[in-house]
C-alpha cells in the first residue's frame, strides 16, 4: 500500500515509530487512557487549513456564544465535540 501522502507519513514515523497525534496518560495502576488528539481539523466555510481559521478566529468576532453548565461527554470521559 502507498501512502496518500508520503511527506506527510515519514515525518509521522519517528526512531521507527508511528506517532499517531494521540494524547493520554498512565494512571497510577499503569492503565493507558487516550483523551484528545495533538492535533485538530477546523473546518469552517469550505476552510480546512487549521492555521488560517485559527488566524481568523484571533482577528474577528465569534457569530454566536453558547453557555453550557456541562459539556457532553462519551463514556470514557472525552468530548463529544460533534454534539456542540
């Protein structure tokens, strides 16, 4: 199989392993938990290259703000961004 994007593969494989952008811990009972990504894909008005979204959100104002008490969590604890 070749990669879709070799540039992008090989800088992904460092010292033979693969790093995937997760993140996580060990707990103090060596149990692993994944709970985020290093990294996240804003898309926003057909706009998917996470720098220039994150320039504009710095430079413009927001077009609506929502207060939560909570946010919605799957069973592991981590949030599901897709219901906010």
């Amino acid at each position: 199989m070749v990669p879709r994007d070799p540039a992008a593969t090989g800088a992904a494989i460092v010292d033979g392993w693969f790093r995937t952008g997760d993140l996580g811990y060990v707990d103090e009972d060596g149990f692993i938990f994944v709970v985020d990504r290093k990294t996240e894909l804003i898309i926003s008005a057909g706009h998917n290259d996470p720098r220039e979204v994150e320039r504009a959100l710095r430079t413009t104002c927001p077009r609506s703000l929502e207060c939560r008490d909570a946010l919605p969590k799957n069973a592991a604890g981590k949030i599901l961004k897709w219901e906010l």
